[in-house]
C-alpha cells in the first residue's frame, strides 16, 4: 500500500511524519504517493521514510502534464490533450521522459501517467483535456509514446483509468460512475489506447473507479471486478505486468465497501498495489483478517508481492541527480514550450488573424469557466498585456430560475469597457456542463444565450469578437459561438499555453494545432493551419513577393554605384527588406581609398583594398544610441527597472552634490530620464573629455569613465530640462551611467545580454577583437591619434573610454541590423519570439508630442523632419537614426520597410559632406520601388 503523503516540508517531529515512519518500520506501507509540494521538501520525506523501512519503497507521483502538477518547481507540459493537438507523438515521448527524470531524480519511481481515457463527452466531470483526445488510434499513439518515453528513462509508468471512463458523465471522485457498452464497443473504442500501451512495453495498468454491467453485471467498479481484471486486463489483452489501484479513498470505490475492505477486495480482484487507502492501518489490518478467514487467498498475496518484486529488480532505484540540478532545465523546458505553441488550434475561418503589432487593438478580456482555471485569464492577460493594452472582467453564470430583466445583458455592467476595446476576446476557461446541454455541446446552456446575443451585437457594430478556449474546446464547437470572427483554443490554462495563445493571435508563430477528437462523435470544424505573420520572422525572397519592383531598386543601387565614383564615399553596403523579406542586399565599391590606407591594410597584388561585401563590419557611430542604448532602456523599463520620469538624480546623486549654484541645481533637480532619452535636457552637445581623462592618457577605462562623469556633473546646463531639443552625446553618455546603476551590471554586458544575444546579433560587438580586423572598413585620419583609425572606434570620446560608450562604439553588418530593425518592425517580436512589448515599441518610436515645436525626436529615436536623411516618402510614422560615420536605419512600420546604410563617408575625411544629398537619394529611390500601394511625399518634405 501507499498512502497519500503531502510534498511539503514535515518536520522530524512531525505527527503526520511520524506516524507515517511507524508505518513504514513496520513494514505496514510499501511508500507513498506525494501530492502537492516542492521537491527538496519530497526528498527528504522519502529518505526519511526509507532510512526506517526494513525493505526498499516505492514512492510515485500523479504526473500527467510532468512532475509539475504536484511539484513547484518542475518543467510544466501542457495538458494531454494539447500535446495530442500537436498530432506529434515525439512531443508525448519527451513529456514521459522528462517526467521520468525529473521524478527519478526526487527518488520517485511510479509515474501515475499516462491517460489513456478518450475524451468522448462534453459534460464528462472527470477526464477532460486531461485525455489526449477522442479518436482511439490516435490517443493509443501519444499514450505508447509517453509510456516508451517513461520507461526507457527507467522509471515506472502507469497507464490509466482502464477500461476508460472517457464516455461517462460523472465523477468517480464524487461517485461510481456506469459506462453503458457492450463488448464489440468496449474492443473498437476505450481498449485501443490501453492495447498500445500495453504493446509499447507499460509496467503498470491502473483500473477506474467505474462500473461496466454490460461486461460485469455486479456493478462493481473495474478497480474491483474479477472480470475486468481477470478476463479482460489479463486473458484478452495480455498484460503480465503490475495492477495498481486508483485511489482507494475516491467514493467511486467507497461506495462499494468499508475503507478497509475495499482494500481487501481490490487485492483480491487483481490487484497488485493499492493507491491512497483512506486509513492504511484499517486496510492493513483487514486484508489479514480477509486472508484469516478465506476470504483472500494466501496465494494471491504472494504473487502480488513477486510481481511488484520482480518489476523492481528490473528497474534501478530512484536515485538520480539532486532536484535543483536536474528539475526545470532549459533542455526540459524547451520541448514543453514549442508543444504549448504547436498545440494552438484555429477552428474554422481565421481570416481577421493576425492582429496587428503596430497600432495594437485594444482588448476587452472576457473571463468565463469554472473558478478553479481562474489562473489561465491572469495568464492571458498578462501574454496580451506584453503586446497590447488590455482590460480583463469576469462574467458569472445567473442563480438558477433567474433570467435577465429590463434589456439588461451579462455584459451591461462592463459597457464602457467594451466601448474602448476594438477587440472583444470571449475566454473559456473551462467548458463542461456549465456551457454545454448535451454530452456533443450542440448548443448551450440558456444562461449564456444573453451573453452570446451581446457578443453578436458588438460585432455587428464593428468590433472584432473572438472566441477562446483555455482548456477543452467543446463550447467552441456549438453552432453559437461560429458567427464570431476567429476562434482559437490553446487547449490548456498554463501560462505557456496562454503566452502561445496570445503569440499565435498576434502572428507571430504558425497555428498548426488540430482538434484532437473523434469524427465519429460528430461532424467536426476545419482546422486550418495558418502560417505565421511575414514580420515574425526575416527571409530572403524575391522583390515581387514582398510588392516592390526589382526594375526601380535597382535606381537605387545606381544611386550607390554613383556615389562610389564620384568618390562620395570608398565603398557601401545596403539592405532592404518588407514585410520579412530581404529583397534586396548588396555590397558597392571598396572598404578603403588605395591613398590613404591604414598600417597593416590587406590589399591584393595589385594594392589595391578588398571590395565591399555583405560581411564588411563598418563603425556604427551614433547607431549605437539607438541599437543599444535606448534598445537596453526599453528593456529595463519594460522589466520595472528603469523610470523614465525619475529625476536623473535619483540615479545619480552626485549631479546634484557637486552643483553649488542653485539655479543650476534647481534645473539639474528636474531633469529626468525621458529629457536624456529626447535629447532635452539642457545638457552641453559634446566637450573634448578624451584629451583630459581618456586611456590615452594612462587612466583604465574605469578611471575614465568616472572622470568623463564627474567632469560632466559639474558642466551647467545650457537650457531648462524640456525647454530645448539639442541633440547631446554628454546627455547619453549620463544615461549610460543610469542603465548600468539600473541594470546592476556593466554597460557593456548588459548590452550582450540584453539586446545582442537575444536578437542573435553575433557580429555586432564593441571593441572588434584583432582577428576580425580584416573585416573592418577604417574611417578617418585623426591627428590627435596620428593615424588611419582602422577597427577602433572613429568618435574621439568613445575611444577614450577604451572603445565601449553609451554614445557610440559598436561594430555591426548590415544583416546584424536589419535582424535588429526586423524586431522593432514586427513590434518588438524576434524569431518569433516575444523580444519587447508592441506598446513599449509603440511607445519609444512615436515623435514626443510634449517637446518643444518642430522637434522630431522620439525617445531615443528619431522621426521624418523636412530634410530628413530617411528622404520624402518614409511615412509620417517611421523613425530612424544616422552615424557621423556614414550609417543610417530606417524603418517604416506604415510601409513594412527597413532600409540599412552603412558607409565610411568620413575615410579618409570628415569633410567631404556628399552624404547629406546620398542618405535621401537612396531613400527616395527605395520607396518609389514600392508598387502594391500607393507611396506619396510627405507633406512639408523638401524637394
């Protein structure tokens, strides 16, 4: 027997502990089963149990979605039936084996899993997404891979509940429930899953609290009955494994008998280990008396015992490695995850997905179902809440007999909300015989008709209502809910589920989930896949499928070609893509003049400088005020980090303990982090702080860096914060100072780990290392350095800062930052994955209202002005930057464009100012390219 244990910590002198050691010492239990807990607190309850039993115990764990389910702490998968969604058994093989692992590693052998239950009815209390679906070949699939992935972990599985109970109505927890088949049904349909398990090599079976009279006309539940076990379980499908109960303390098995001789006949039925007996000591003390008086044969005691024995010695112990190793490891967790996003499955007509990243819809949050799945609405809110603003109510079914009076609705209370929204999502927790009158859910209960006469209502006045299923799709399935523009279901509350979800209705992962139930049942919906949105990702492709004209792009790389012979610039490298595609990249003219080369400069045979090519690393100058800087601010204020209208003096005191000038001290009081990021602060443009304190001059970079700041505290302001737009690299080289004190890390490492990593940026670096030099077009010829300045930082500051500066300093190619670019195009999404929120995208790219007239700045980012370098025809809603070195980044969220520059304009001089009119040109000439919309100046753009 193993009694119910719970899995936090119990203390040595513990009641609940010592009685269960007693038990266990004197040979009365054979270990436990843990219910909710954490892991550290489950190993120490099973050593302590093993230290006092004479002979080696079992422990086992209820483990349907992994070790998580009763475990915090453990890689959570989502529901069975999810992963069946997925149509993928392998993603049931990695479920059963990281479950086995991570329970092995606690010491934990039984694996109370997989469900081999059909979900075959919607009112059904007690199976649910907990089943991997209706169709018997298909389950039978996903359960024989979960039990293939169990075992070969060396852990024991547990297939469960035979002969399934997937077609009744009621609770075996609650009472017995009947499942009124005949034999021919019994074969055809439940016992297909539980043949497979047994074919894929299941150690354990585990029989229902559920009665068949048409196979057993005594009514005794399965777990109980001769017949199920003996004829059935054994003769005709074979098994030669373990019998292990359910949970003896479940009134489906109660009803039967008294707590003790339901133990007593359990074992006498067939089986070999009882689960959770209410009173351990009663049901061990009965089963003695049963086998005194004739009643349990001797016999079947001791075979029970040598099966259990024997299937022990083929397993090894569960010792494992310790829980916080070996629990919730990325590896674990990654499968978890990508099966959550396959499983998403759109039912029917998708055609108003995606919604969009940029001016994201705001959302009004329906939350319906059972209480108990409340978590899935906090969940989805706070998935949405990343992408979009977004409102969340809750709407409670009426008391029985009461009906809705007046025109008066469920939602009327919730009006105004739903006045803002442009998106009505209606999510159902929790389907069941709260939504659904029959066991097919071919309508609805009629409390819920005023709810979705409302929803019609609102989307007949133009608002999007989709319809969302977080656990069991059978409410989406009534005719009702069909009229709504898109309806999606995850198939599982969890937060992975939900993230999924929310991803999949933004586009930015492919929908491929089906729904996982039996045809037979009833005519189902299409399932129709849905790739994701073109801006999730970036690819290379052809002009004409991304709608620009090849003939016009290539006007704009005359106007490169030119720019290269007339000496505008050695050489240039450009990338254009929309909407995800690259269409055009393309490497112009030579890295370096052949009279002004650097010391060391590779050249060919004929001295002259290598070509240009995609691969050509150029000084990003000023770029990296926006590609880092204001990149890693997004991302500490998106984290709760970082305010944007916190004084900067919070940041940084010392601005104000070296000021003794009142006025000054008064204006520095109210400058903010927003003024650094807008470039209003009223701080000083640029002062030569590398002749003074830089590496140059012997100090480490770190003694520069504090003697830039100190000199910079001391600098008066030369405005009022707010009161002028001038654009200043002292103002960021403060901000710098305030995101490492923010982040808790160097500058440096905080824009590796937050901005390059994630993006997969991985030529773009500060300080270029020696062996990436030859890859290096140089810039200018400095004085004060005496040289070509060749694979170091141009700009004088940053280079006496040792090469890493807030200002400026990174090294990048033109692909490296069109990945960038691609993630704020999409609204802040990478690969498909979640990089930054749209609204905090939204919120960074859009012009700063609140500054002073005919300034364009946004935070961080620039906007379109007259002469802009983004030219004419970018949109009023685009944003970009420029590089004193030559390198610009456009991009235009109105006409999915970003446009990459990089050039060395300033080799071998800084004067030569033809950029001015090159940065325009190409501009224009890319736009006009565009031939699927029409593409007009911008009023007031200069001609």
């Amino acid at each position: 027997m193993l009694p119910r244990v719970s899995g936090t910590f119990l203390a040595d002198d513990d009641p609940e502990l010592q009685r269960l050691i007693g038990l266990a010492r004197d040979g009365r239990i054979g270990g436990a089963v843990f219910f909710a807990g954490d892991p550290l607190s489950v190993r120490h309850t099973a050593q302590r149990l093993q230290q006092a039993a004479p002979r080696r115990l079992l422990f086992g764990l209820d483990a349907e979605w992994g070790a998580a389910m009763r475990l915090e702490g453990a890689t959570r998968w989502p529901r069975a039936l999810a992963v069946g969604a997925t149509g993928d058994p392998d993603f049931a093989y990695e479920m059963g084996r990281t479950t086995a692992r991570e329970s092995l590693a606690l010491g934990i052998e039984l694996v109370l899993a997989p469900v081999a239950d059909l979900m075959l009815r919607a009112d059904n209390q007690v199976i649910g997404n907990r089943a991997f679906g209706g169709d018997p070949s298909a389950v039978g699939e996903m359960v024989a891979a979960f039990v293939r992935g169990v075992e070969s972990a060396g852990a024991i599985a547990v297939v469960k509940h035979f002969p399934g109970h997937g077609a009744t109505a009621d609770d075996s927890h609650a009472t017995l429930p009947v499942l009124d088949v005949d034999s021919l049904l019994l074969e055809q349909r439940e016992l297909v899953p539980f043949r497979a398990a047994i074919d894929a090599g299941v150690s354990a079976v585990m029989p229902g609290h559920l009665a068949i009279p048409e196979i057993d006309p005594s009514g005794a539940p399965a777990s109980l009955s001769p017949i199920l076990l003996g004829e059935w379980l054994r003769s005709r499908l074979g098994f030669t494994g373990l019998v292990v109960s359910d949970a003896l303390d479940m009134q489906g098995a109660r009803e039967f008998s008294w707590d003790g001789r339901v133990a007593a006949r359990a074992l006498a039925a067939g089986v070999d280990l009882m689960l959770l007996p209410t009173h351990p000591e009663a049901a061990h003390a009965e089963i003695l008396r049963a086998v005194s008086r004739g009643e349990l044969a001797a016999e079947r005691v001791v075979d029970a015992h040598h099966r259990l024995a024997r299937l022990l010695a083929d397993k090894r112990e569960g010792r494992g490695a310790s829980p916080v190793d070996a629990l919730a490891t990325s590896a674990a967790a990654a499968p978890a995850r990508a099966a959550s996003r396959a499983a998403i499955t759109v039912i029917g007509d998708a055609g108003t997905l995606p919604l969009p990243s940029w001016d994201p819809p705001h959302v009004a949050l329906i939350e319906i179902g059972h209480h108990p799945q409340r978590r899935g609405a906090r969940d989805l809110e706070r998935a949405l809440h990343r992408r979009t603003s977004v409102e969340r109510f809750r709407v409670e079914p009426l008391a029985a007999g009461s009906a809705y009076t007046g025109g008066a609705g469920p939602l009327t209370p919730h009006d105004e909300a739903l006045a803002r929204a442009d998106v009505v999502a209606l999510l159902v927790l929790r389907g069941g015989p709260d939504w659904c009158r029959d066991p097919r859910c071919d309508g609805l209960q009629p409390w819920t008709e005023p709810l979705l006469r409302q929803l019609g209502q609102l989307q007949q006045s133009g608002k999007t209502v989709l319809a969302l299923g977080a656990a069991d799709p059978w409410p989406l399935l009534a005719p009702e809910m069909a009229t709504f523009a898109a309806r999606l279901t995850a198939h599982d509350h969890g937060p992975e589920s939900q993230e999924a979800l929310a991803a999949a209705l933004f586009g930015e992962q492919p929908i491929g989930g089906k729904l996982p139930l039996s045809p037979a049942l009833r005519p189902l919906p299409p399932t129709r896949p849905l790739p994701a949105a073109a801006r999730a990702a970036l690819r290379r492709g052809s002009a004409q499928e991304a709608g620009m004209s090849p003939h016009r792009l290539e006007r704009a790389a005359a106007v490169l070609e030119r720019a290269v012979e007339d000496g505008a610039t050695p050489g240039a490298v450009a990338l254009v893509a929309r909407r995800g595609v690259i269409v055009f990249e393309r490497a112009f003219g030579r890295t370096a003049r052949r009279d002004h080369l650097p010391q060391g400069f590779p050249t060919d045979r004929r001295g002259r400088p290598p070509e240009t090519s995609p691969d050509t690393l150029y000084d990003l100058a000023s770029l990296t005020k926006v590609v880092a800087t204001t990149t890693l601010a997004m991302r500490l204020v998106e984290a709760g980090r970082l305010e944007l209208d916190r004084p900067v003096a919070d940041y940084l005191p010392e601005i104000l303990l070296v000021e003794a000038d009142p006025e000054q001290r008064a204006q520095k009081s109210a400058m903010t982090v927003r003024h650094l990021l807008t470039h209003s602060s009223g701080a000083l443009w640029w002062t030569d702080l590398h002749l003074r304190h830089g590496v140059q001059g012997g100090n480490s970079p770190d003694e520069a860096r504090r003697a830039y700041l100190e000199e910079i505290y001391r600098l008066p302001l030369e405005s009022a914060p707010g009161e002028q737009v001038v654009y200043s690299d002292l103002g960021i080289l403060l901000l710098g100072e305030i995101l490492e004190r923010a982040g808790g890390a160097p500058y440096a490492e905080l824009v590796r780990r937050e901005v390059l990593e994630p993006l997969g940026m991985r030529d773009t670096t500060f300080a270029p290392p020696e062996t990436q030099r030859s890859r290096i077009a140089p810039t200018e010829y400095d004085p004060w350095r005496g040289r070509v300045v060749w694979g170091e930082v141009h700009d004088e500051n940053a280079a006496g800062l040792g090469g890493v500066a807030p200002h400026a300093g990174l090294f990048s190619t033109a692909a490296d930052l069109a990945k960038f670019g691609q993630a704020m195009l999409s609204g802040g999404i990478a690969e498909g994955e979640r990089f930054l929120s749209g609204r905090i995208v939204d919120r960074f790219t859009r012009r700063a209202a609140w500054l002073p007239d005919g300034s364009t700045r946004a935070l961080g980012w620039d906007t379109p002005s007259p002469g802009s370098s983004g030219g004419r025809y970018v949109s009023s809603r685009a944003f970009g930057h420029t590089g004193f070195t030559g390198t610009s980044l456009w991009i235009d969220p109105e006409h999915e464009l970003l446009v990459v520059l990089l050039t060395n304009r300033v080799h071998p001089s800084r004067d030569d100012q033809r950029i001015r009119g090159l940065r325009p040109a190409f501009h224009d000439a890319v736009l006009l390219a565009i031939d699927d919309q029409p593409v007009e100046a911008r009023a007031g753009s200069q001609r």
